[in-house]
C-alpha cells in the first residue's frame, strides 16, 4: 500500500500540490483566523474537497493491474504472430534450397548424360575405325602377297585417303559434342540463376508480407487499447435486476418454442428459395403446351440447382449428350419432339450426369405424363 501510494503520489503529484496551494490560500485569505470553528470548518471543506479529488485518482490506480494484464496478453499474442511469420520464412528458406539442391540434381544429371553420350559416340567411332583399319592392313598383306601392281597401290592410296577423311570427320565430331557440353553447362547455370533470383524475389515478397501483417497487428493492438481505453472512461451502467416475482420458465418450455423457431426458419429459407425460382421461371419463355403432338411431361421434385435432361432415339435427341427440358412450374418439366408425330424412347437424367428411372416409350403423336413415382421418389 504505501508503494502504491509513493507510486500515486509520483504520478499525480500536481492534484496533491493544488489542495496543499488552495489550504494555503484559503488559510492566508480568512479574514478572523482567530476564530477557531470558522477556521475548522474551512480546513473540512478542505479535506472533503481533497477526498472527492483523490478517491477517483485512487480507483484508477486499482484498475491499472487490469491493463497491464491486457497488455500481456496482447503482447503475448504479438509474439505468436511474429514467431508463425518466423516460422513462414525458415519454411520459404527451406524450400529454396530444396529448389536449389534439386536445380543442381538436375544439371548434375544433364551433363553426366551428355558427356555419356559423347564418350559413347566416339568409342563406337573409335571402334570403327579400328575395323577399318583391320581391314584395310589385310588388304594390303594380301596385295602384298600376291602382286604390287599399280592399280592396287592406287586403291589402297585411295582407301586410304578415304580414311583420312574419316578421322577427320571424327574428330570434328568430337569437338561439336565438346562444344555442346559447353553450351549445355551455360544453359543450365543461366537457368539455375534465373531459378535463383525468382526464388529470392518470392522470399523478399514473403518478407514484406509479413512485414504487412505485423503492422496490421500492431494496428489492430493499437485499436484494441483505444477501446480498453474507451470502456474504462466510460463504464457501462449494468442494467437493474428482474423482479422476483416473475417465475422463470422450464426448460422444456423453453427448448419447444426454440425447435419451433427453428421449423419456421426453415420454411422461410425455403420460401425464399422459391420465390427466388420464381422469377427466372417467369422471365423465361413459356414452352409451347404440349398439344396432340409427341412431348414428354414429368412431375418432379429434384432439388434446388438441378435440372432434368433427356438422352435416347427419336428426333432431336442422342445416346451420349442430353437436352436440357423445360420449365413449366414448381416441379414440373417438359420435352417436347422437334417432330410431333415421330415416335420417341426418352430416358431421363439428373444434371446430365446420372440417369433416372427406366427408359420411356413415347407413342407417334401422343403426350405423356409420368409423375414421380416412375423415378423412385426423386
């Protein structure tokens, strides 16, 4: 208590500084300060006038333990929010070196397969040439052996200049292939720093997000405390109690009129549904009635945002894509033949998508009507 009131006197020092200066004046002014009751009277008013000007500072110092209560818990909340932001960038810095580690996988995997199959092609170049080379020293053995005549010494200078040509072309072979490997390795290392820098690019965006939402929080905090501040300057009156010679009710006649109010509720959702229907049924142009001529007419309940369809054989209609039939009234819909004396087998189908009931035989010429019994209840 006596902290309390140090730490009240430190903060509201000047409230006690201006009744000490009022006593003192009032003290100073009198005009008989020999008169002792006048003089004790005065110092009352004083000090009745002191407590009217202390007693409130003193109920706000009680209350100052509730909002530093509230600004704990709003600090604590602060705090979480900033370590799921923190959380949010350790899992965006995560991803980025996954990214990173699969991008060098990737090229990693890219070059070894383009240096494999360099080395391939030139071993099976190599090899090649070694055959030819196999065959072409037999050749020669054997013209060796069996004549040097000139006609073979210009085949062989032939074969031979042939081969030439062949390394050479071997040899151009294998530099291409070297310096494709080289563009490959360029490629994929100008990728890999494009890859890069749309990664940071998506890291610093996540960044000044959250930088966003902290702000946004440390507004809605600021808020939050202008509104503590709010209700603590203007306490709300608590209303007067009910007079006790009202009986409460039970509780079962409480819960029957809640379940009622529940049923109503629904019949005006319902309602409304309708009367929402309603319109765009009578927007839309009224089908022509289905006379004498070979149409189909179903009663049938089958939910709010569904439509019939009709797929079969007969004109107009098709085995693999349905028509849309039309709408007559709360749960009644109409087909009707482009030709009206050609007979008709109509099946019917939920939203196009799920067939409905058994197929129906239409007579050339005639109308029919099938309630919602056919479909098993809708």
């Amino acid at each position: 208590m006596n902290r309390e009131l140090e730490k009240l006197l430190k903060e509201k020092w000047f409230l006690v500084a201006a009744d000490l200066i009022a006593v003192f004046a009032i003290l100073v002014a009198m005009p008989d300060k020999r008169d002792g009751l006048d003089t004790f009277l005065v110092i009352c008013a004083i000090l009745l006038a002191s407590l009217i000007v202390v007693i409130p500072v003193l109920k706000d110092g009680g209350g100052k333990a509730e909002r530093q209560a509230e600004q704990a818990r709003l600090r604590a909340k602060l705090a979480e929010e900033i370590d799921l932001q923190r959380d949010n960038v350790r899992a965006g810095n995560e991803a980025l070196n996954r990214r990173i580690a699969e991008v060098e996988m990737s090229t990693q995997k890219a070059a070894e397969a383009a240096v494999a199959a360099v080395a391939q092609r030139a071993s099976t170049e190599i090899n090649a040439l070694k055959a030819s080379l196999a065959a072409l020293e037999k050749k020669v053995a054997e013209a060796a052996a069996a004549a040097s005549s000139t006609d073979a010494l210009e085949e062989i200078s032939g074969k031979v200049d042939a081969l030439a040509e062949t390394v050479r072309a071997v040899v151009a072979d294998a530099d291409e292939a070297a310096e494709s490997l080289g563009k490959t390795k360029a490629e994929a290392a100008q990728a890999l720093e494009a890859e890069l820098k749309s990664v940071r690019e998506e890291i610093k965006k996540s960044a000044k997000s959250a930088e966003k939402a902290v702000d946004k929080i440390e507004a809605a905090l600021e808020s939050v405390r202008e509104e503590v501040r709010e209700i603590r300057a203007n306490p709300p009156v608590a209303s007067a109690p009910e007079s006790p010679s009202v009986t409460a009710p039970e509780p079962e006649a409480v819960a029957a009129p809640a379940e009622s109010e529940e049923e109503e509720d629904e019949e005006v959702i319902e309602e409304i549904e309708e009367q929402e229907e309603e319109p765009a049924a009578v927007a839309a142009p009224e089908p022509a009635a289905a006379g004498t001529g070979t149409a189909l007419i179903v009663n049938l309940m089958i939910g709010i945002g569904n439509k019939p369809f009709v797929r079969g054989t007969g004109p107009g209609l098709s085995q693999d894509k349905g028509i849309p039939m039309s709408f007559l009234g709360i749960g009644r819909w109409q087909w009707i033949s482009p030709d009206p004396e050609a007979p008709a087998t109509v099946e019917v189908w939920k939203n196009d998508q799920s067939p409905m009931g058994e197929p129906l035989h239409i007579s050339g010429g005639e109308p029919l009507e099938v309630d919602e019994g056919h479909f098993g209840g809708g």
